[in-house]
C-alpha cells in the first residue's frame, strides 16, 4: 500500500516528535481520526505521566487521553526506533531564543537527524512536516538538508513541508479541528500529501505556493498581535501620566462598529510565540540587510513592561507611606495566561526580580502553578486568605485567573496595582 492510499484510510502509522502544548493535542487529534499514532517524548517524567492517563498541563481532556491509550491509539515512547514504522512524522520541538535573542534551533536540527536516520532505515517513503514556529526557510535550510545528508530523495524517499501550529492554549472553541490549516510543501507533491494528511482531521486544509509562505504567514499573525500589545501598552503608560484610564479609553473605541480591533495591556507578555517570533524574523532580516524596526520597537515595548510595572508598585506603596525595600508584596497569577499553568517567557519572572532587586519579599498566589522558579530561586504558591493579605504590603495582578477571589482582595484595604482590569471586571 502506498503512502497518499495509507493516509486515505487512515492505517499510516504517525509520528510526533515532542509531546508538549503543540505535539500532545496533535498527537491525540490525529489518533482520534483513526491513526494509529507514536508520541515521542524525551523527558522521562511528562512520559511517564501521560503513559499513565495524566494530562500534564490544564486544558486537555484526561477521558480521552486514556481512552486513546487504552485502545493502542496513541502511545507515548521514549524510544525513536519505533518511528521506523511511521509514514509521517510531524516535528513539534521547541524553538527558543539564546542568550543574545538569536535563534536557537538545536532541537529542530537534533529531530531533523533522527527522522533522517529512520526515514533511511525504515519505512519509506515519509511524509515530513515541521509544525515548530521559525524564520521564512528553516524547514528548506535545517530539515532538508539532514535528509539528503542521509542519501534520501525529495519525492522518492520523502516528502516534505511545513504546516505552522495554531494552537491556542486553552482555548475550548478554536482547536486543531476547526482552525484552519496552513500547508506549505517543498514541491507539488508535497503540499499535496500533506494537505491528504491535514485534511483527514481538520475542516479546512489552507495550501499555500511554499514552505516560506507558510512560515511568514505563522510569524506574521504572532507579531500582528505582539504589536498591537506594544500599542496599547505604550498609550498605557501615556495614559497613566496623563491620569488617564486606558481600559475605559479601549473599552470606549471599542464602541466603534467598524475599523476597530481592541487590544488590552498588561505586564508584558509571554508564552513561546508572541515574545520570540519577533526576534525570530528580525534575525532573518538581518541577512537581507534589512531592519525590521517598527517590530522591534514593539518588541522593545513589550519587554519593558515589568520595568513599568515595578514602578507603579513603588507608587503605591509610596502613596501608602512605604517603601519597596523591605515591603512584603504579594503577586496574584504568575503564569503568562489566564487559567492555565504554562510560565513559559512569563513576565511575572522579570517582575519578581525586579522587586527583589529593589529589596522587596516577594510571594505569589496561583492557583495553576504550585512552583515558580525564577533564577535559582524555587517560589511556592501560598493561599490567598485573610492572613496572607494582613501580612502583605501590596497586591499586584499578574495574571487574572478566573478562580481567583478578587473580592477578598478588594475588601483587604490593602494597595492593589491591577495590571489586568481584574477588579473592574468583578464589579
């Protein structure tokens, strides 16, 4: 049976390399549709987690883990010779920045190998698709070139695209199943396979003329946002010194019913897209002697805002006759989203060091996240009762949880810098 036939009635065997917030939702999505499917994890401790039915992280339906597991569906390995079976593999690696905000493709290269290696031992042909956000290129310039390092041939051995995540944390209306998938291939008959293989789970297939487009396109939505967070954020600041309140400012020209998107401040932002996509591009740009200078001044933006952040704390314990050194303050929510438990670029890290920096104590309530390590430092949620908040000096809202009791915090008397308009929306 040929791989397009395979695919067709859903008996090729699929690959995915890495199981976190992009690669475990595909993996289950895709065995839902009747793959059989091979989730390839290297940390030992989210394997044996998921082996036993547990969903590492809020947001994923534990019932349908197991039952995937418990019908052979999805299993979770550690081992890479089981992708020698597989007909496509998908790559769902991290791609984090370095030290110096330069791309770091280490995993995308070290998963490019290893899908060489069992594309040349194993089953072939494959189809190859790199789902991990990057640069207009890397899949042509990183994946690629580890396939035909392996003696393997486009079209013959394998078959290769990009199709970027969409994944959106949390989010129960928008999944990979509804959202639309972009696919870009190396060559016709690429785009053509994978879009066979999209288009078996997901309700609409979007092709587009390249690999490259598909990766533009995938940065291009992450700093349409990120910018819009940089606007706002900065009228932030303009409105605080004009004693200004910007939620009402948003909220009034929101009132417009056309050729108007309202976005909404706060104390930075975080998660793997928005705050790295940014420097991803303009890194890339950078070879074409181009500087993409209106998107890193956004990103600038963004990054300073715990700066901005820890100086309102300094305000209102000042207001309150205090100050920030040797102040007890108290964060509420220190993941980068509402309601999940994902820290990942938070910027509640960068507010946490900031204030001790400035000699504060820093505690934190998150119902989410038990443990916050910020440098070597390991934090541990406290409870947000009556006690807590006698012994604090100021409430700062980071991230505005729904389950959070924002009414305790209100009727505390206590200074509270609220960086999300989370107690407006209580009232």
């Amino acid at each position: 049976m040929d791989l397009v036939e395979a695919i067709g009635r859903r008996e090729a065997v699929v690959g995915i390399i890495g199981l976190g917030y992009v690669g475990l939702p595909l993996a289950m999505e895709v065995a839902k549709a009747g793959f059989w499917v091979v989730g390839l994890e290297k940390n030992s401790m989210i394997r044996k987690r998921l082996q036993e039915g547990e969903a590492p992280y809020v947001g994923l339906d534990e019932e349908i883990l197991r039952r995937l597991l418990a019908e052979g569906k999805l299993r979770v390995s550690g081992d890479s010779g089981e992708l020698l079976a597989c007909g496509v593999i998908c790559i769902c690696v991290p791609t984090p920045l370095s030290r110096t905000r330069d791309p770091d493709l280490g995993y995308v290269r070290d998963a490019s190998r290893l899908v060489s290696e069992v594309t040349r031992e194993g089953e072939r042909p494959k189809l190859v698709v790199l789902e991990s956000t990057s640069y207009p290129g890397t899949t042509r310039e990183e994946v690629l070139p580890a396939m035909t390092a392996a003696g393997l041939s486009p079209c013959e051995d394998f078959h290769l695209a990009y199709s970027p995540e969409r994944v959106d944390p949390g989010n129960r209306d928008w999944t990979i199943t509804n959202t639309p998938k972009l696919v870009g291939g190396m060559r016709d008959c690429c785009a053509a396979l994978a879009g066979a293989f999209y288009g078996s789970f997901v309700e609409k297939v979007v092709p587009v003329s390249s690999m490259e487009v598909a990766e533009m396109a995938k940065l291009l939505e992450n700093i349409f946002r990120g910018v819009n967070i940089a606007l706002v954020n900065e009228l932030w600041m303009l409105c605080d010194r004009m004693g200004l309140d910007i939620w009402e400012v948003i909220e009034a020209a929101s009132s417009k019913p056309f050729g108007f998107m309202p976005f909404w401040p706060g104390p930075g932002i975080g998660g793997h897209c928005i705050p790295v996509d940014p420097f991803y591009l303009a890194w890339k740009a950078r070879g074409y002697d181009f500087q993409t200078e209106f998107i890193e001044l956004a990103g600038k933006v963004n990054v300073n805002m715990p700066y901005f952040v820890v100086g309102l704390v300094g305000r209102e314990l000042n207001r309150a006759g205090k100050a920030v050194k040797g102040s007890r303050v108290l964060l509420l929510g220190v993941a980068y989203k509402q309601d999940m438990a994902d820290t990942r670029e938070t910027p509640a890290a960068k507010i946490v060091e900031l204030l001790k920096g400035r000699g504060a104590e820093v505690l934190y309530h998150d119902p989410h996240v038990p443990t916050f390590a910020v440098g070597e430092e390991v934090l541990e949620s406290v409870a947000l009762d009556a006690g807590t908040l006698e012994g604090c000096d100021c409430v700062v809202i980071v991230t505005a949880h729904r389950d959070v009791d924002y009414g305790l915090v209100a009727r505390s008397g206590l200074p509270v810098l609220d960086t999300r308009n989370a107690l407006r929306k209580m009232a």
